[in-house]
C-alpha cells in the first residue's frame, strides 16, 4: 500500500469510527447491519409517506404510526446499530459481534418498546413510577450513554453526565448558593427523562426521527448515485487551471457537498480524497492544503438548506419557519465561502503557485464570453421556470399541478440523460493518478445535470407546494431513489448496449447502498439527539441555563461584547467532538438564552434567529479547532501533515466565519431581516466587499504585500461597510430617551404599526432584594389611547405618583416570560424606568463614502508598488 493510499485509508477508518461504524462482520454476521440499516431506512421512508393511512382506510387495521412511536423506534434502531457496528473498545474484535454487544443491543430496544407496549398503563400512573419503569428507564439511559461513547466518543457523555449530575445534586452546599436548586428524586428524574417527551424523547429526537433522516438518507443516495464525483470534476473542470486552482476546486466541492451533507468530517474525506493530494502537488503545504479543506468542509454545515441537518432543528427551537430559516442563513453562508476562495487565491499568489494544464480548445475568447453568457442565460431561465412555470401550474390546474410536475420532470430527465448519454460516464479516478490535462467543463456538466433534479423537486416542494420539510425530502428522495435506479439502464439502452441487466443491477446496488449509508450515517445522530435531549431536560426541569447566565454575566462584568466573546469561547468549548446536531442542540440550550437575556440587560434587543445562528457558527467552528478538531484530524491524516498545526491555520482561514456572527448580531441586515428584495442584493454585494478586505488585512496581502497601516486601513473599512451604523450611533443616537411616567402619551404620539423600547426595572424573581433591568420591545398596532395600545400588546401599565407601574402580564400574553423575570409580588413595584422612540436619522450609508475613499487610495498605492516589483 503506498502512502496515499494508507493516508486515506487511515482517513477513511476515521470517518467509519466517528460516522459510520467501524465494524464489518464476517460469516454469518456479514448482513446483519447492512440488513437491519436498509430496514430503518424503509421504515423512515415509510412513516414519512401516505402509505400508513392508504392501507389503514383499505384493510381497517390502524398501521399508522404516530409521532411519539416512531421517536421510540428511531432511537431503537440507532441504539442497536451502535451497538453492532461501533466497537465499544479499541482492542474490540471489528470481523465479529461479541455476545456483550448482542445484550446491550436489544436491551436498547427493549427499554424502547417497553414504553411502545405499555403506553397506555404509563399514561394512568402518570408521574408515578413503578419499579418496572425504573428498571427499564435506567438500562434505557446507561445503554444510550454507551451508545453515544461508541459512535461519538467521550465529550457529549461528559456533557450530559454533569447535567444529570447536576439534577441530582443540585441542592448540595458544596455548589455556591447561586447554581442550587431543590433536586429531584431518582423516580422524577428517571420519569423526566426517558418515560416522557420531555427529555431523551424530545423535540431533539422528534426532528430526527422526522426531518433529519430523510435530509440525510437524501444525500447519501444522491452521493451513492454519483453526484459526488460529479461535483468534483465540475468543480476542477471550471477552475482547476487558475492559480491554486485545485484549492479552489476544493471550497467550491465542499460547498456544493455540503449542500446535502451533514458531516464536516464525512465532507473533509469524501472531497479532500482527491483535492489534498493535488493541493500538495501544485505547491501548497500540506498544513494549508489540509486546512484549505477542513475550512471548506466546516463551512458546509452552515450552508442552506441542509446545515448539517441543524435547520430543522433551529426552526423548531425557534418557531421560525424553514424557508426563513434558508433565507435569514443564505447571506453570511455565500459571503464566508466567497471569502474562502478569495484567501486560497492570495494563498497562491503568496506562494507563486500556478493551476492544473487546461485541454486545448479552438474557440477564441468572443466563443467563449458567448458561452457563459448562454450558461448564465439558460440558469436565469431554468430558474424562472422552475419559480414562475410550476407558481402558474399550481395556480391555473391547482388539481393536476403534482401530476404535470411529475409528468414534466420524468421528461426532464430522460432529455437529459439522452444528453448524458452522448458522453462517457465519470470515472472516480484514484488520488494518486498524474492529471495530464483537466476535463472539458461543458462536456463534463452534461452528463450529471439531471442530479440536479430532485434537487429542484425538493426546492420547488418546500418554496412552491409549501409542503412541510418532512414531506418535500421524502419525494425528493423519492426522486433521487428513482434516478439511482434508472440512470444506468436508461443510459445503456439509449447507447444501443445489449447488457442492460447488469446496468440495472448496478443502479440497485447503488440504491441499496445508498439506504445502507444513510441508516449508518443517522446512528450517531439519532443517539446524539437522543442524548442532547437529556440536557433539554434538565435545563425544563432544573432552569439550569439561568445558572449559566448569571456565570457570563459575572465573567463579563456586564460589558455586552465581552459578553459575546464569552459566550463564542463557551460555545466552541461545547461543540468540540459533537456532530453537527447535537452541536447545535448543546450550544442553543445553554448559550441563546444567555445571550437573549443578557442582551436585553445592556439594552440589545436581537432577533431570536440572530441568536441561534450565532452560537451555532461557534460551535460548528470546533471542528477544526485544537485539540479535538476531527476534520482538521481527518484532513492531517490525508495530507500526512501535524493535525494541531492544520487545526490552528484551518481556524485561521475561518477568522473571517468567526467575525460574521458578531456583525449580524448587532446588523441583522445581513440575515435580510426587514429588508426588500433589492436592498437585499445592496447588503450581498457590500457584505462580499467587505468580507474580501477583512480576508486581505488578515492574510497580509491585497494587491502586494500590505503594510502595517494598510492593514490597519483595510480592517476600519471592512468594519464600516459591514456596519456603518457604528458611526453613525457615535455622532447621533438612535433614541430619544422619554421617563416611564411618560409612557401613556408617548405611546399615544405613535404611528400605527410602530414599535416602542422600553426599559423595565424590578425586583429579582429568585433574590427580591436584588433589583434588575431588562429591554423589551412593544409593538404598538392601530392609533388609539396609549394606555389601550399598550394592553392590546400584551401590557399594562399604571401610572401613579410619577412612577410608571407594570402588571404582571398574564399567560399567553407575548410578555409573559416577564413574569418569571420579575417579582410582581414584592414590595418594591416593577416599573417602566425609560422609554425610548426612534429618531429619524440620517442614511447610515453615508459613512461608505469616506470608506471607499480611503480604500481608493490603499488601491493606488498597493498598484504602483505591485507594478514596480514586477518589473
């Protein structure tokens, strides 16, 4: 074996032991996974479809499965998996099942159905465990620990043994009076977690067993089909030649992998396989080169519509619809990897490095600008047809539209396989093998554009039909599992081949190991989400993210952006060895409401999305961040370079990911928030702009190597063209600031359809002796009475000898959570302190014309001296 390929065998070897399971049985055991993996997948596919309430209607026999049911199943089947394909110790036998692993297995499922059998009897004792519940609640939470330490290792077992310890040793005076609680007992605890939906059956699992498995089983079949080779050769086709061009070939492989995968390190292998080696081989160190991929790959995960299957998550948490969920992420996602491609071409021009040999071609430039011109035609158009040509089905046959749809794409596909078909297929080339000259881009995009179909079909589901997310992935994977199957018979005999059988067995092999993949993908994720689910319920049943609150508002002394550094530090801390799902699980439970409650201490009021994607690119950012980075390990094992070292200059490529969360915490513009559709394109193109400066000062290089002051100039104009509202508050503050007595008439002074700050101060709910201050803001609906306007916004305020009083809003109200704040019950009364209303203020765009300017002269300067070098 030479060193290339014992390096992506050892890469590959990482992948199965953190993603997929490293265990392969020989004998009778061979199919025992493979088997039990494709049973899951069609269970998934089949809870996912109509087919339950189909063959309930026809042969009266309920085979529906409800929510809550397929929760229990979906952990069950991953809980045995685990134990099958994850060998629970390293010196453990991978060619066979011990008998230990056979028992831990099916007590995990036992402690499963035993909530699916007697669902019934443990809803009459509701709350009151018997000692059958305990037994079966407690091999159900040890077997899962195990679980999660076989197929994800030690850090999330850690996480969630300090919180269960924490549950029940809350109350103990060795903890400072602070994080104290009144603990629980081992019956409430163990009811809490496991025979209820209220921890391990949770939201978290829920999603999974809904949302997550048929997004993932998706892209595994589309990859399994081919759709990952393809992307690759596109990628190198159209950019292989320039400078660095294998390194750019690489960002744009990982971003169009990470449109369907849900692992950075599964994305760090799948295309760092083949880009590392020609990265090294074109002159790039195998740190960068490692690097390089490990920032595209961990970019991946924050890139719509899938981010490593968190969306769904991120839009339950926050009761955001998923589409807006796509388009609040869409911005920072395109400016981070526009921004990558940008460092990997200062990287080359760094280190003098030239591209791939490009194939010869006739055709002058004319043909060539031509040719794009007719691409960027034929997308728009596609793109509008999919847009408006299937809006106008639904609107003119509202009752054929899915029937014309589905007629209309089989029709799609069979033109472009005929055009598929005219060309050879792609070979999956081995890493090593010399590149003489790069493939032809045009010929190589015909034959893979009709894996863009289901694509479509899942984009036109969601945004079109308005489907929920579950049913808009199951017929895209639908669609995907028809073009596995088709593709190659379909191919075969439109190129008159007389063997169709074995190109139809190759498209079954190919779906079968697509299902096989997807199932082994989900085993960590389902038991992550599984485990996650406990720390949501600790944080339900205990409010243990208060006790974090007030931790960070300690450390931070108040002060709001080192609030926020704190909290990025936290979150990095905590996703460190995660997946991508209980990653985001983690962080959100602990950290987002440290953020929004604190926040709105200092008077920051920040969109609830704001939040979650904040901490979400901090804790994803832990894959390539020492010590545990396990992209930045898969990818040192591929490039045979040090992993700290490729950690470190990964993380340094991701600087310009790691500055986004900041800008759109306090711009939340950038998540297109309240904004049209053409200033929307304005904050795209001065985002991209600002984010290549901020690439260039961090990278000490722009035209020519900069000089200190450059870079220094290069990051102020960064910073004022991603938030030039910063000035702006410096010379002309964005309120007017209104004593609370006042609140009645200035909130009659309103317009409709207006919002008012107000600050609230009052005593603590948990120490009445301490008084505390929080920022709400009221939205003020048609012109009235103030005092009638602010009841009908869930408020109502008293004012009395000068003091603006608030009542304690009542349940269901939009301020109810004030209630668990403030102590309404305490002598000292909770007042409205301030209000404050929105000036009218000058465009804070002005502030780019000094930017631009001093940017102009930095160009000037940076091009005489570049001219100079070069002669």
């Amino acid at each position: 074996m030479t060193e290339k390929h014992a390096a992506i065998h050892e890469a590959d070897d990482l992948v199965a032991q953190v993603d997929t399971g490293a265990r392969h049985p020989a004998d009778w055991q061979r199919n025992l996974i493979p088997v039990t993996a494709f049973v899951w997948a069609l269970f998934q596919l089949y809870i996912a479809s109509n087919l339950p309430f189909y063959l309930t209607d026809v042969t009266g026999i309920s085979v529906i499965v409800t929510n809550s049911n397929a929760r229990l199943i979906h952990l069950a089947f991953a809980m045995f998996l685990a134990a099958m394909a994850f060998p629970l110790f390293r010196a453990s036998p991978r060619d066979r099942i011990p008998l230990y692993d056979w028992l831990l297995g099916l007590l995990g499922v036992a402690a499963c159905l035993y909530i699916l059998v007697f669902r019934n009897e443990i809803a009459d004792r509701a709350g009151l465990p018997t000692t059958s519940d305990l037994v079966m609640s407690s091999i159900g939470m040890v077997v899962l620990a195990i679980s999660v330490y076989r197929a994800l290792g030690l850090p999330l077992v850690i996480v969630a043994m300090v919180f269960i310890a924490y549950v029940f040793f809350g109350h103990s005076d060795f903890l400072p009076d602070v994080v104290q609680w009144k603990g629980a007992s081992f019956g409430k605890a163990m009811w809490h977690y496991w025979m209820q939906n209220e921890g391990v059956f949770g939201v978290a699992l829920g999603v999974s067993a809904t949302l997550i498995f048929l997004f993932v089983l998706f892209g595994s079949i589309l990859e399994k089909a081919g759709a990952g080779n393809y992307f690759i050769k596109i990628a190198f086709a159209l950019l292989g030649h320039l400078r660095g061009g294998p390194a750019k070939a690489a960002v744009v492989a990982s971003a169009l992998s990470g449109l369907y995968s849900g692992s950075s390190i599964a994305n760090t292998v799948t295309t760092g396989t083949f880009t590392i080696p020609l990265m090294k081989r074109t002159g790039f160190p195998p740190e960068k080169a490692g690097a390089v991929e490990v920032a595209s790959s961990t970019n991946g995960q924050l890139t719509p519509p899938v981010m490593g299957a968190a969306a769904f998550l991120i839009s339950e948490f926050t009761g955001i619809s998923y589409t807006e969920i796509i388009k609040h992420a869409l911005v920072p996602a395109l400016v981070s990897y526009i921004a990558l491609f940008y460092i990997v071409h200062l990287e080359a021009r760094k280190l003098d490095l030239r591209g791939l040999p490009k194939p010869p071609s006739s055709i002058n430039f004319a043909g060539k600008l031509m040719g794009f011109l007719a691409g960027f035609i034929g997308i728009s158009v596609l793109g509008i047809i999919v847009y408006y040509g299937m809006g106008w089905i639904k609107v003119a046959i509202p009752g054929a539209a899915f029937t014309v749809v589905v007629l209309g794409s089989a029709a799609t596909y069979l033109v472009l396989l005929w055009l598929a078909s005219r060309h050879p297929d792609l070979e999956v080339d081995p890493p090593d093998a010399p590149i003489t000259e790069l493939p032809r881009a045009g010929a190589t995009a015909i034959t893979g554009l009709y894996y863009i179909l289901p694509i479509v079909i899942l984009i036109w589901c969601i945004m079109i039909e308005r489907l929920s997310p579950a049913l808009s992935a199951f017929w895209a994977t639908i669609a995907m599992i028809t073009v596995a199957l088709t593709q190659h018979p379909i191919k075969a005999i439109m190129r008159g081949n007389a063997d169709v059988g074995a190109a139809a067995r190759r498209g079954v092999s190919e779906w079968v190991d697509g299902m096989i993949a997807g199932s082994r993908n989900m085993i960590g994720i389902g038991v992550a989400t599984g485990a996650a689910g406990i720390i949501v319920g600790t944080i339900s049943l205990t409010g243990a993210h208060q006790v974090v609150g007030e931790f960070v508002e300690f450390l931070s002394g108040g002060h709001l952006l080192l609030m926020l550094v704190l909290v990025a530090i936290m979150s990095l801390i905590l996703g460190m060895g995660l997946p991508t799902t209980a990653n985001y699980i983690v962080v959100s439970s602990l950290m987002a409401p440290v953020i929004v409650a604190l926040g709105a201490k200092s008077g920051l009021i920040v969109p609830l999305i704001a939040v979650h994607l904040f901490v979400f690119y901090f804790g994803i950012l832990a894959d390539d961040t020492p010590p545990v980075g396990l992209a930045a390990f898969a990818a040192a094992a591929i490039s045979r370079a040090d992993p700290i070292k490729t950690g470190i200059q990964g993380f340094a490529y991701d600087i310009r990911t790691a500055l986004l969360p900041f800008l759109f915490i306090f711009n939340t513009e950038l998540l297109l928030i309240d904004v049209s559709p053409l200033k929307g394109v304005f904050v795209f193109v001065t985002a991209v702009i600002a984010m290549l400066l901020f690439a260039a000062a961090t990278q000490g290089f722009f035209l020519t190597r900069n000089r200190i002051w450059e870079t220094a100039a290069l990051l102020v104009v960064a910073f004022t063209l991603f938030r030039p509202g910063f000035w702006l508050d410096q010379i002309d503050p964005p309120y007017i600031d209104r004593p609370g007595a006042e609140i009645h008439q200035v909130v009659g002074a309103q317009p409709a359809d207006s919002q008012l700050r107000a600050s609230i101060s009052g005593p603590d709910f948990n120490d009445p002796d301490k008084r505390i201050e929080t920022t709400i803001v009221v939205p003020l609906a048609a012109v009235g009475d103030g005092e009638a306007r602010l009841e009908e916004s869930g408020i109502l305020v008293m004012v009395d000898n000068g003091q603006a009083v608030l009542e304690e809003p009542f349940p269901g109200t939009p301020f109810e959570s004030l209630g668990r704040e403030f102590d309404f019950y305490a002598d000292d009364p909770v007042t409205v302190s301030m209000v404050q209303v929105a000036k009218q203020r000058r465009p804070k765009e002005l502030f780019y014309i000094p930017a631009l300017l001093v940017l102009v002269v930095i160009v000037i300067l940076q091009r005489g001296r570049a001219a100079r070098e070069v002669s």
